[in-house]
C-alpha cells in the first residue's frame, strides 16, 4: 500500500477563507448594530427629517442570513470541503448580485439627499465600486474553477 499523497495547501485559498471569514464576522455585527440603532427612538427622529426613509429591516435581515451563510462556507473553505467550496462560490455570486443591488438602490434611495449636500451624483462613484466588486468575485469564482484549485479540494475533502 503506498501512502496517499496530498497535494500542498494554496495559499490563496487560505488566506481568501481567513479574510472572507473575518469579513462576514465584522459584517454580521455591523448588521445587528444597525438592527439595534433603528429600533432606538433618537434614529426615528433622524430617519423622519429625511425625505427617502430609511433601509427597510428586510434588506438588513437578508444581509445577516447572506453574512450567517458566509461564515459556515468560509470555514468549509477552509477546512478544504469540496461542498464548500461550490457553497461558497454560490455564496460569493449571490453576495456580489446583493451588493450591486444594495448600491443601486441606495443611489436612488439617498439621491436627493446628498446632492442637495452639495455631493453632486454619486451613481459613478457607486458604479465604479459595483465594478470593482464584481470584478473581484469574477476573478475569485474564475481562480476557485481552476484544476489546480479543484483537485486540491479532492485531495483533502472527505465528503
């Protein structure tokens, strides 16, 4: 019997778990503090002076399961699973559709608002990070297909 031979851990791989990983914390806490300030009487009076309202809980609730949903992939990411690695490739798309979504809309929700701030229109500076953003998650999906990066996940997965 010959010893199965495993291939060496990418790095990039490591390093896109613990930073996705870290990332969805941080992004999950900020959602439950923005949960916690609307629900505070003070952010009522503030949301009631501006003319578009504030962001619907919906939205807020949907960022945490895509945040909760982004935590459990990165440690299967981590920890090599073949499922987890297709879970956060499913994840990683539905996340970079949610933040063009998120931007745009905040664009047309905030408009008004930040540019009689004297902002001016903000819509190409939100473009330009939508496409820096779907960028990124282009060249992570792209990088998380290829051979190399796929049968290292045979090599190590158990499922």
């Amino acid at each position: 019997m010959y010893p199965i031979q495993y291939s060496q851990r990418s790095r990039f791989v490591t390093v896109l778990a613990i930073v996705s990983l870290a990332s969805a914390f941080f992004s999950l806490a900020q959602n439950f503090s923005t949960l916690s300030m609307q629900s505070s009487s003070e952010f009522e009076i503030v949301q009631s002076l501006l003319p578009s309202g504030m962001i619907p809980a919906t939205e807020v609730y949907f960022e945490i399961l895509l945040n909760i949903a982004a935590l459990i992939v990165s440690v299967a990411l981590f920890m090599r699973s073949r499922k987890g690695r297709i879970a956060y490739m499913i994840v990683l798309g539905i996340y970079a559709v949610w933040e063009l979504y998120s931007g745009i809309s905040s664009y047309y929700r905030y408009n008004d608002l930040l540019a009689g701030m004297g902002f001016g229109k903000p819509l190409s500076l939100i473009l330009f990070w939508s496409v820096i953003g779907m960028g990124m998650a282009v060249f992570i999906l792209w990088k998380l297909s290829t051979p190399e990066i796929k049968s290292e996940f045979e090599n190590y997965s158990s499922d």
